[in-house]
C-alpha cells in the first residue's frame, strides 16, 4: 500500500518575530508525498488539516532558527543524555539554557552527536501556530540538513535568496544572499 506524508517547509526566515498562522503561510509551501517520493501535490501557503495518523506532518524549520553543534554527549539512555546536553554546549550559545528545546541527534563518527537548539518560545509560537490551523507536525527538520552532503566535500545549494551549505561530517551554514552582497 502507499503510504502518503505531506511536508511542510517554513521557508521564510524573517517571521521568526511574530509567527501568526498567517505570517507561517505567506512564506510557506507544502506537498504531499508518496512512499515511493513521488510528489502527488504542491501548493504554497499552508496544507489542508488532515488526521495525523492519516498522513504525518514533516516541517522543515529555516536553518537561521536553530544552532546546530557537536558535542560529546555521555553514552546513556536517551534522556539522561539529553539532560547533560545544555550544560555541555552552555559556552556556545548567545541564550540561557533555560531558554531552549534540545534536539539530540545519533551518534556520530567519533562519538559526538549532533544537537539541535531553537528558542522555546519561538518553538511554542510554531506549534500554537500550527494547531490553531489544525496541523500536529509529526517531526520538525532543520533545512540545512537536507543538503545532501560528499565526503570531502562542501555542498552548496542555493535556495531563493539564501544559501545552505553542509559537509559530510553534518557541519551547516545558511547565508543569506544580501550577507554574501550579491
């Protein structure tokens, strides 16, 4: 049987500020995909609410939302682990550690893993956002981790008026064109 998913990307960094259902749509697109990666509808704005388990929500976050480090996190159970992670990355951020959601990745080569760290307020703004419109995401993405990445390479995709660039290793920047004066 085919299995449907509908992916919606927030691709408009600039409405981190308010994010009202409107601003979310006027900078968003979505699609429906099958199973097989076929894209079966696309449209801009926000999708049509639909049952969860019906089809699952994916939405992809702008890379300028969340900071993505490595960090050394101990072999334990997830949530032990996860519980670690803000004092060990404390130093890197500009924000309290209260004042984030943690996101810890697989491991990694080398035993780090990946940890993802957006605002909770900007991450409670998102999810009211979308409920109030009758979407449940069933998984948050960061864009930047969907360039596909060689080893030994750095790959740059340009998207709009934004550039995201990844590594092999998961190392990621988005630049937007007016930061690089094009």
């Amino acid at each position: 049987p085919v299995t449907l998913r509908r992916v919606l990307y927030l691709g408009d960094p600039g409405t981190a500020s308010a994010l009202t259902s409107a601003e979310l749509a006027a900078g968003a697109s979505w699609c429906r995909v099958a199973s097989d990666g076929v894209v079966l509808e696309r449209n801009g704005g926000l999708p049509p609410a639909a049952p969860a388990d019906d089809e699952p929500l994916t939405v992809i976050l702008p890379g300028e939302w969340v900071t993505l480090l490595t960090a050394r996190v101990p072999v334990r159970g997830d949530s032990r682990a996860l519980a670690a992670v803000p004092n060990l990355i404390e130093d890197e951020l500009a924000t309290a550690i209260e004042d984030n959601h943690y996101a810890v990745g697989p491991p990694l080569a080398g035993g780090e893993r990946q940890v993802a760290v957006i605002e909770r307020a900007l991450l409670q703004r998102i999810l009211v956002s979308l409920t109030a419109v009758g979407l449940v995401p069933h998984a948050l993405v960061v864009d930047a981790l969907l360039v596909p990445a060689q080893q030994n390479e750095l790959t740059v995709v340009e998207f709009g008026e934004r550039y995201l660039a990844a590594t092999a290793d998961r190392s990621t920047v988005v630049v937007g064109r007016d930061q690089l004066g094009l």
